[in-house]
C-alpha cells in the first residue's frame, strides 16, 4: 500500500516534535525552539524527510488565525479602542528607531539602499505569534500587560499589512496608493459587517441552542473562517478577519466557553507553523548572511527592550511592566518573514537580503523565546515557580 505523504508528514512533525520537546524541558530551553529545530532538520536543506513545507506553512495558517480568534474574544471593544489610542505613539517611535538600525547595518554590509529599506521595514515589527504564546491566558486576559502587548501588536501587523500592499504595487511598478486607500475603508467596513452580524444574527442562534456545545463550536469556527475569508477578499489579512471575528463576540456570555473549547485546536496548527519556519529556511546559504544576520538580530534584541520600556514609561506605565513589555516584543516577526519572501518572489529584493531578513527573524525567535520563558511567567516555562497557563 502506498504511503499517503501528508499522513507521512504530520507523523514526522508532531512524533519528531514530542522527542525533541522533551529534550528541550530537560535542556531548559523554549518548545517553540525546539518546533524550529526539528523543521530545519527534516526539511529540504536537512534530512529532506519533509520537501514540501509551503504544504505544512499552509495549513499552519489556522493556528495563526484561531490564536487571533481567541486573542479577540477576551477583549472588550472599548477597552481595545482605549489600549491602541494611547499605544499609538509607542507603536510608531519605536517602529522609527528599529528602522534606523536594519537600514543601517544593511548599508554597512553592502547592500542596496532599496534593500536596506526594506530589512528596515522587517526590523521594525514583532511577532504576534511568539509574544501571545509565551503570554500567560490570565495575564492576556486580565490584566494590563496583555492589553498593552497586544494593542502594539496589532498596530504593528496594520502597518505590516500596508507594507504588504507597496511591495506589491513596487513589482508593478508603482505605489498603487489606490489600494492603499481602498486598504484603509475596508478595515472599518469589516468591522461594521462583524457587528450587524454579531448583533443581529449570531448572539440569537447563540441563546437559542446555547445547550448545543457541539452546534456552538461548530458555529464560531465557520464564523472566525468565514470573516477571515472576507478579509482576504477585501484586501486585508485572514489574521486580521479572525482577530475582528473574536472582538465582536467578546461581549458574548459564553466567550469564555468558546476561547477554552479551541485551544487545543490553537495548539496543534502552532505546532506546525513554528515547525514549517524551520522547515522552509534553506541551510546551504546561511554562510552568505550569517555575520550580517548576527549583527542585525543581536543588535534588535538589545535595542528593543530598552526603547520599548522608555516610550512605555513616558505613557505612565509601571518599571515593571515597561521592563517585562520590552522583553516580551524583543524579536522580529512573522510578518518579516513573509514580507523577505514576497519581495523576493516580487523581485523587488535579491536572494541574500531575503534570507538575511529570514535568518535574523529566526534568531531573535530562537534567543527571544529563550530569554522570555527564563525571567517571565510563561505557559511553557521550565520553571515551576514561572509557568502559568
């Protein structure tokens, strides 16, 4: 009988994810590092035990998406207007300083000014991915610290998005400013659209057969699907589509409910993102970028906590929570990634400031997750005394 490869593939994933965990616990170090290892290993340039992992990124994009979901359905839409109003600062300055550095050690290793901007551009965001998993749930729905990490990371992915849209309009030729505007009314017209449905058709079936739990679970997953596809359709993320999805559900009684319900769900697609981003980076040419690479991501990790923590103090918040904030936001982001392969893709960057961008977005995962899950309360710490869930 012939061996059906995506079955094949999974097996390898969370069988080889499993060995190399529990290496990782006992090694002190961060699961997620361990899901990147295990990609790079068994991916094209490694064993080769695993030659299609834009297949396993594919379908990692649904834990990106339900981790959104989620992330929305603990979040009040007052408090979240609030959180970004005063983060809005805090967002762009530092988004301005993280750029100076990219542009800046891409310019003294030789590379274009093109170029360098757009490594600027990478340098200048964090990872949703990484910041929410390592964030306890308490913490992230309760208290203060995952209202400002999460309000900067959403303005962050907003402006990754438009920069998405440039890169393009750079491949064609031209800025196309229009579908930048189109970008921008499109946002608040998913939002509306997610609202009347919530209010006027959702939380109706919801109180109807609330009893149901197999009728709700199956209603929210087409629901965070579904909005996440409109999303796409109207120019913007499917994470963004998702994240509306949860906001407008979050006034619902049952929100608690639905966020337990889909977290081992949320668990397993991680799994393989985080697997697929080791899987998809090519070994054979770390050599060419691996001292520019150094520098940049070593130079973001030290810079990024500092900044982070002064501009949050000048907004009043604590020593403590500034501090743990910077630390939290202190690598690159998913979105760097694919912003390396569409502008190469696009041709709009050469094939070595791809992957330098790609290889110092993994570094600072690899470093960043390590630092976070040692000194601060995480879900996966080795440490008793700092594991929350």
């Amino acid at each position: 009988m012939q061996q059906d490869p995506i079955v094949f593939t999974i097996f390898l994933v969370f069988t080889g994810a499993a060995v190399f965990a529990t290496a990782a616990l006992y090694a002190r170090q961060s699961l997620l590092v361990a899901y990147i290892v295990l990609g790079a290993l068994l991916g094209p340039s490694g064993l080769g035990l695993v030659n299609d992992p834009e297949l396993i990124r594919s379908i990692s994009e649904f834990g990106i998406m339900f981790l959104l979901f989620l992330l929305g359905l603990n979040l009040q839409p007052q408090e979240l207007l609030r959180m970004v109003s005063k983060t809005t600062e805090v967002t762009l300055l530092s988004s301005l300083v993280f750029a100076a550095l990219g542009i800046g050690v891409s310019l003294a290793f030789g590379f274009t000014f093109e170029e360098s901007l757009l490594v600027g551009a990478a340098a200048t965001f964090s990872s949703t991915i990484v910041g929410l998993k390592l964030l306890p749930t308490t913490m992230l729905h309760h208290q203060r610290t995952g209202e400002v990490i999460v309000s900067i990371l959403l303005l962050q992915d907003l402006l990754a998005i438009v920069l998405l849209l440039i890169v393009q309009g750079l491949s064609r030729g031209s800025m196309e400013l229009g579908e930048v505007a189109r970008l921008l009314m499109a946002l608040p017209a998913l939002i509306g659209f997610a609202w009347i449905v919530e209010r006027h058709v959702l939380i109706r079936l919801i109180r109807k057969f609330d009893k149901i739990q197999e009728y709700i679970f199956l209603v929210t997953i087409g629901w965070c699907l579904g909005m996440a596809e409109l999303a796409v359709l109207l120019g913007l993320s499917s994470e963004i589509g998702a994240f509306i999805a949860g906001v407008a559900l979050a006034s619902s009684p049952i929100a608690m409910f639905i966020a337990e319900s889909l977290k081992p769900l949320r668990d397993f697609f991680l799994v393989l993102f985080f697997f697929s981003l080791g899987a998809g980076f090519d070994i054979g040419l770390i050599h060419k970028v691996i001292v520019p690479a150094l520098v940049l991501a070593g130079g973001l990790m030290l810079l990024k906590p500092p900044v982070f923590r002064w501009l949050l103090l000048r907004t009043g918040e604590s020593e403590k929570r500034s501090h743990e904030v910077g630390y939290r936001l202190g690598q690159m982001s998913e979105f760097s990634l694919l912003l390396a392969v569409l502008a190469l893709e696009q041709g709009v960057i050469g094939a070595k400031a791809s992957y330098l961008i790609q290889l110092s977005t993994l570094l600072t995962f690899l470093v960043s997750s390590y630092l976070v899950v040692l000194r601060f309360p995480t879900p996966i710490a080795v440490s008793d005394a700092l594991r929350r869930d």
